[in-house]
C-alpha cells in the first residue's frame, strides 16, 4: 500500500509594527542650502501607553541635514493614539534625496523604532536652474 506524504505549508506572518510613522506634508522639490518642513504623524499601533524619544540620525545618504533638536522627548502616546510633528530638514546636494534618519524610542521598554527613506525630494541649485520658475 502507499501513503500518501504531505508537508506543512509554511506562511510568513504579517508583524504589525509597534509605531507607525506617516507623512502628511513634505514638498516634491526644495532649493539647495534652504530648510523645508516635513510633517508626520507617529501612531502608537500598540495596546498600551508609550513614552517615545525622538532622535535624528544623519541620514546615510548626506543630502540632507537634520535641523533641529535631536533627544527631545514626545511624552506618553496612549494605545491607538497619535501626535503630530514637524520636523525641519536642509538640502546640502543636488538632485532626488530620500528622507529617513528618523529614531523614535519607546522609553518604557526600550525598542527603538528607526525610519529610513519614507519620502523623497528633489533638490536644485536656484543660481543654476530654471526648475524655481515650475
């Protein structure tokens, strides 16, 4: 007689993330060497309260320059809530600069939550181009 032989199927399983990070507001494209704002919104996805820290890294990439206070912290986030920041950011190089370096940690536990490439901007040299004229 045979048998018939089956194996399990095996499925990844979807992880919500503890801290969603969502951007709101952030322009297509900036001048060199002028801040322009980045506006997101941080939302606890757990069922608890946390305490969040906010750190900005210097993003791998060099085009752009955090301006700002790095450590500051935002203070509880209730389960399921969300504050709203603006963060301000500096073009140092030409061309399309992704947006990331943003470090938020969870002070009660410890897990830190790091944010690379979530937007992306174009940045001209205004005394080289006609793109401030579009």
């Amino acid at each position: 007689r045979g048998r018939l032989q089956t194996s399990q199927l095996q499925h990844m399983v979807s992880v919500i993330p503890d801290v969603r990070l969502r951007v709101t507001n952030v322009p297509d494209i900036v001048p060199l060497e002028k801040a322009f704002p980045v506006e997101i919104t941080v939302t606890n996805m757990t069922e608890q309260r946390i305490c969040l820290r906010l750190v900005l890294a210097k993003l791998k990439t060099g085009g752009l320059l955090w301006s700002g206070i790095s450590g500051k912290q935002l203070g509880e986030v209730g389960a399921g809530e969300s504050v709203e920041l603006t963060l301000s950011a500096l073009p140092v190089v030409c061309g399309l600069q992704s947006v990331g370096g943003v470090r938020l940690t969870d002070i009660f536990c410890g897990k830190t939550h790091e944010f690379e490439n979530f937007a992306q901007v174009f940045v001209f040299d205004p005394e080289e181009s006609a793109i401030e004229s579009l």
